[in-house]
C-alpha cells in the first residue's frame, strides 16, 4: 500500500496481490507506478481527495470510480463503470472505460491472425456467447456490439440462459468468450466449458479468453484440443493499460507498442520446461539454463523429495510407481502454474497424460534427446527393473507429441543450454 501523497500513477483495488501491471506501464512510460489497496470506506475518499495523477480501476470499485468522477466518456455512461481516472489541471475527475478499447483491439487481432478479416465479417448475423454476467461481462459485451452486428448472448450460472443450457439454446454459436475467474491462477487449469461442450458447438470458430495468467487457460486448452482457434487474455491487458497510460500521459503512443509488449511479457513469463530420458541431463542443463537467463529453477524431483521427505527413487522403492505418480502429479500442477521458471521434470512426468495440461498451460516444453548408450540406470529403480530400451520404447514418442521444441545432446550441459537459449530466443 502507497501513501496517497506518493501516487502519481497507479492502480486501486481492495485486494491486488501480484499484479502485472507495474511493469507494463513501465515501459510504456506512465511511471511511477504503484498498487493502491483501499477498504470500501476509504476508497471514495482517496479518488476524490488523493494526491494522484491517473488511476487504473479494478474491482470492487469500477463502479464508484464512474460515480466519483465529475466527466465521463460514451464508454463510462454507457455501462456506469470506469476502469481508468485521469486528473486533470483544473482539479476536475475525467472517467473512461478502456477495457472495452483493450477487448476491441483484442478482437481486432484475433479476427486478422485466425480468420483473415475484420470482426464484422465474421461475426455479422452470427452468435456470440460471453460466459459470465460480472463487470468484464459489460465491457466484451459492449466491445463486440461495437465491431458487429451480432447477437451476444450472457451465460451465467442464473437466469435464462446458463451453462445448463446452453448447449439446447445456443448450439449454433460462432465464438465463446470467457470473462468469468474460473481458470485463473492459482486455480489452474479449470474451465468453465468442457472441451466436451465445445465440440457440440459445430459453428464455433474461436474461443477467447480475458484471463491473461496462466498463458493457456483451461478454456483456452480444451479449444487446442479440438483445433478451434483461441487467445487468452494478455493482449486485452496490454491494450486497456496502452490507452489508459495515453490519457495519463497525454499524448499519443505508437499503438505498435501493444503487440511488442505482450509478446516480450509472454516470452518472459512463459516457464521452460524440461522432459527426456532419465540422465539426458535436465537437471544440470536446466540448472545452466536458469543462471543464463536470470531465471529460478526448479528441479521436480527434487521438489518432491523436499515435499514428501524422500526422494523420487526411495518413494517408488518404498510406495511403488502409482503412489509416486500421483504425488509426482501435485508437484508439477503447484509449480506448472507459476510463471518464469526453469523446470526440470522425471523422466516419466509423460506416462501420464493428465501432466501435459499442467505443464503446457504456462509453457515451452523442450525435449533433450540424449543417445541411449549414453544414459545411466544408476540410482534410477526403474531404469534398473525396466531397464533403459523398454522405458525408451515406452516414453520416446510421449516426449517427442508433448514437446514443442527438441534437441540433440551436445555432449555437455552447457553447451545444451546454450543451443535451447539460441533457439528460444532467449
């Protein structure tokens, strides 16, 4: 919490925790930039009399922010919510609503880069279903009113339409857009629709997501699944700061800078996870890998051991291999979650399906693919009972499905980790 009298720019909420925004208006020149947590009491108090600059607006209190404020923009009377605050040199409050300006140019690039063409030409006639009735609800509803003639339909869990039927209602869908909470971190990767469910939608041509962490929401990977084109909410939140940091500032920004920003913040977030053979050299390449790039790293296995107070061979030795797999399982969905590290995972993290989801949410999975011969069973009680050519038959072609990049082993881990940093672009 920041003193008002230190606030230039800012954010206010009740409740903030991590929050991305700091850096992006960092770099996007609104600085400086803090987190401003209020109780209801007092955040009335602190919009009208606080000694701040420009103001970005999080629940509970776009409402109030509209309501406190002496303009507002067509956005801001139209919905009667403001997620940005600008004060300006007469002392006067000036509301605007940039999240429907984020969702629009969300739309915007989603429509160009999956289905060639502009919003409307998609999505004219067609049906929309926006999952959830809450304040993101207003401003993807009023964004996508803007951009087509479509009929936009709101799912909740009450009222005419709900996620019970929609299927009998609303099966001739063109898009789904997620502005609910369900699949945020930490609680990841649920879905408010099963992929299930979306494949009985035959018309569906895309699935959107406002939720920007985890990259790959649950909504986001059940749409991969099925092949439907999809987009998580990253953009949104890079778009709504850019306008918002515009008005701040007062002065135009080249809007080139939204793309280029979520790209690096994607990159830079994105975990890099490590899978292969047991003794392809993970560890040790990951361990590398992380102080090249400035990152934390975490070895999965060791993990574990820390957790359970034995390690991954003594637990499998002493529990079997079922046992481990499920304790193996609640590492990596705890650590699968999180956001820039460097993960190394046991060789069998693959034989169970349920990981793949847990690890490929928030990343690049790389496979190193380390010759055979090469590969030691000591202290490995599966490689000595299976041995090393069953497990390999077993696991290789998991590895090569999951993974989205794969190497050959140079020969030492430093030279690995150097050959993944050249080809992640790191």
């Amino acid at each position: 919490m920041s003193p008002a009298n230190e606030v230039r720019f800012g954010l206010l909420g009740r409740t903030l925790g991590h929050s991305w925004s700091p850096q992006i208006h960092a770099r996007l020149g609104s600085t400086p930039y803090v987190l401003v947590e209020r109780e209801p009491a007092d955040a009335r108090t602190f919009v009208r009399e606080g000694d701040w600059s420009g103001l970005n607006v999080t629940i509970p209190y776009k409402r109030l922010a509209a309501e406190a404020s002496d303009e507002v923009s067509p956005r801001v009377q139209r919905l009667g919510v403001a997620n940005t605050l600008v004060h300006r040199d007469d002392g006067s409050i000036f509301a605007e609503n940039t999240d429907v300006l984020g969702f629009s140019w969300m739309l915007r690039q989603f429509a160009q880069s999956s289905w060639g063409s502009t919003a409307a030409q998609a999505l004219d006639e067609r049906k929309v279903l926006v999952l959830g009735s809450g304040g993101a609800c207003q401003a993807v509803r009023a964004a996508l009113e803007d951009a087509a003639r479509c009929t936009v339909r709101v799912v909740s869990r009450n009222g005419d339409d709900t996620y019970d039927n929609l299927l009998e209602r609303h099966g001739d869908a063109a898009l789904v857009v997620n502005t609910t909470p369900v699949g945020m971190y930490p609680n990841c990767p649920a879905t408010p629709l099963a992929s299930e469910t979306l494949a009985k939608l035959p018309q569906l041509m895309g699935v959107l997501d406002v939720v920007y962490n985890p990259e790959r929401t649950g909504i986001c990977l059940a749409a991969e699944e099925l092949g439907i084109p999809y987009q998580s909410g990253l953009g949104m939140l890079v778009a709504q700061a850019f306008y918002a940091s515009q008005l701040f500032q007062g002065t135009d920004l080249d809007e080139g800078l939204i793309s280029k920003l979520t790209d690096d913040i994607r990159a830079s977030q994105r975990n890099i996870v490590l899978i292969g053979m047991p003794g392809a050299g993970k560890t040790t390449t990951g361990r590398a890998l992380a102080r090249m790039v400035g990152r934390p790293f975490i070895d999965l296995d060791d993990a574990f051991a820390v957790e359970t107070g034995v390690d991954a061979s003594g637990f499998i030795t002493q529990y079997g291999e079922r046992a481990f797999r499920e304790r193996e399982t609640e590492v990596a969905r705890r650590y699968g979650a999180q956001s820039g590290l460097v993960i190394a995972c046991g060789g069998g993290i693959v034989t169970q399906q349920r990981n793949y989801a847990l690890l490929h949410q928030n990343a690049t999975i790389c496979f190193i693919d380390r010759p055979l011969h090469e590969l030691s069973s000591s202290g490995r009680p599966l490689s000595q009972t299976r041995g090393v050519l069953q497990l390999a038959l077993e696991r290789m072609d998991l590895y090569r499905s999951w993974a989205d990049l794969a190497i050959s082993c140079t020969g030492t881990a430093s030279g690995d980790a150097m050959l993944l940093k050249a080809k992640l672009g790191l």
